[in-house]
C-alpha cells in the first residue's frame, strides 16, 4: 500500500517502523500547496497535520482510500467530501491531554509570578546582586488560591484544567456547548463567566460559534485583574482586540500558545503588547505527548486495514 505523510516534520524523529508491514511510509517534513497533488497522485493512505484536503483535492485523488489525522483538530480536512466518496478520516483524540493542560498552568503561573523574567533580570542584568536588601520583584504577585478560574470548553483537555485549578485551591466555573456534571465545577452562561472569572483559561475547538469569541465586547465584561490564557486554537481570539485591552489595561495580562495564522507575520498585533506571553504552539508537543500521538496515528491505520476502522471522525 503507498503511504504517504505530507507534513511530518514533528514526528519525523520518532520510529515509523511498525507501517513497514504496509509497505512502509514516504515521509515530507511539510508540503506546499502547490504540490499536494503530486505527492500524494499515487496514495492510497494519507497522513496530513496542516496541509489543507479540500474537496477539490479529494476528488482529484482516485487512488485515495483512507486519510489519517496527525493531531486531534481535523478543520484542515473537508471530511464532507471524504464521507462521499467513502473514504474514513481517523483523528487522534486525548493524546496531549495532560500536556496542554500542564501548559496552561506553566503560562498561568508565569503571569502570577514572571519566574523567567525574574531570572532573566537576576542572572542578566545583576539586578539581584545590586540590590541593598535580601530580595526583589519587579512585578505584583498573585496567588491562586481563592480565585475564580473560567474554563471555556469542557472536552477532555478542559475537564483536566478544572481538576487541577481545583487543586490549586481555585473556585471552577465553565461555559460549555454541553453542559457536563462535573464534581466542584459550575456551569455558567458566557457573560456569567467573564465577569467572574480571574483567569479565563480558552480550551474551545475552533467552530463558527467560537471564532472571534473573545473580542472587544466580551473582554470589557471581564475583571480588570483577569488574565487571559488561549491553549485552544488563535482564530477564537479577535487578536487586534487583544492587543487594544492589553494596552489599555483592560485586563491584567494574557498568555497564548496559538495565534491565528501560523507562524504568525511579524506585524501580528499581539507580538509586543503589554502583559503578553506567546510561546510557539508547544502546548501538545512534550515527548510523551508526540510518542502517544504516532502510535494511534500508526493504530489507526492499522486497523482500518484489517477492517475495523477506529477513532473515525
């Protein structure tokens, strides 16, 4: 069977060996849009992350039985058009659950307490050296405990942040499309929640119900101590809105692993606003996580050749 990965890169370090049975795998670090369709004319299995497979695409593929999903999130597929011409989409689900949410804490306690940025001054500039008493913080510190932690989205990654704000000592609220029974977790309506809420941890698809969900309105209702944390997807944020509340004061700070083109352009408006951390989407990517994910992908695959197709979007 021809296998064919168009955007590996981030796995291409891990050990692929078990597709050999298959035929084994052509593996592209990543794949231009232009050539798409060339690499993949002669596959009868696809492997995508990114690479966009329209219907166009899809109908263009005649060869096309299956297509994998290396990640959770699968917008870049037009599974529509799979489905009509028969072909399974299999996604990766609860791979990096306990990474992203372990994420969030680190972005969270970052704005709490600038450790790197105090370390930065400590070992950099001698700050700590220079000064004439025992200690210094060149920011305010905040303490979890007692705090209002609102969590936007109760999949498997935000149920996990609940359990640990909880752990924290924090009171949960969540707004969900599915409401959940969860034990020391309140459902909330939306602008319940951002009025609440202390820290507003984003854990959402990207839908067309949550684009552009947080926005200028929705942060003018939030606390003006509140922080902000976006390990979900960067197209839920209006970013230039951000930009304006973070240099305003609207809210105290905001930490995002995801912006909405990426990498994002240099003029993106949130690299260089006030009170503002931005790592490059690591939220999923700890070797465990990565290790878990190339083994369903390569599951997956497994099994819908042996007729018992799983994780089938």
């Amino acid at each position: 069977m021809k296998i064919v990965a168009l955007d590996a890169l981030q796995l291409n370090d891990l050990d692929w060996s078990r597709l050999d049975s298959l035929g084994g795998v052509v593996r592209y670090d990543g794949t231009a849009p232009e050539l798409v369709l060339e690499r993949a004319a002669q596959a009868e299995a696809l492997l995508v992350n990114k690479v966009k497979l329209t219907r166009e695409i899809i109908d263009a593929l005649p060869n096309l039985r299956y297509i994998g999903e290396l990640a959770t999130g699968y917008d870049n597929i037009d599974v529509a058009a799979a489905k009509e011409r028969g072909i399974p989409v299999c996604n990766v689900p609860g791979y990096s659950t306990d990474s992203v949410a372990q994420l969030t804490f680190a972005l969270l306690l970052e704005l709490c307490h600038h450790a790197g940025e105090h370390s930065r001054r400590v070992t950099q500039e001698m700050k700590w050296s220079r000064q004439p008493y025992y200690c210094f913080w060149d920011f305010p510190l905040k303490e979890l405990s007692g705090r209002v932690m609102g969590v936007v989205g109760l999949g498997r990654i935000g149920i996990r942040v609940a359990e640990i704000a909880k752990a924290f000592g924090m009171k949960v609220i969540a707004y969900s499309r599915t409401p959940k029974q969860i034990d020391g977790v309140s459902c909330v309506d939306f602008d319940t929640l951002l009025r609440e809420s202390d820290v507003i941890s984003l854990n959402c698809p990207l839908t067309d119900a949550t684009r552009g969900l947080i926005n200028a309105d929705s942060l003018a209702k939030m606390k003006k101590s509140a922080f902000l944390i976006n390990t979900a997807r960067g197209g839920v944020i209006v970013e230039e809105d951000l930009r304006k509340a973070l240099d305003a004061g609207v809210i105290a700070g905001a930490a995002v692993d995801v912006t909405s083109t990426e990498p994002p352009r240099e003029d993106n408006p949130l690299l260089g606003a006030k009170n503002i951390i931005v790592t490059p989407h690591i939220a999923w990517a700890t070797e465990e996580a990565r290790g878990r994910l190339l083994a369903t992908v390569i599951d997956n695959l497994i099994a819908w050749t042996e007729g018992r197709p799983q994780n089938v979007v």
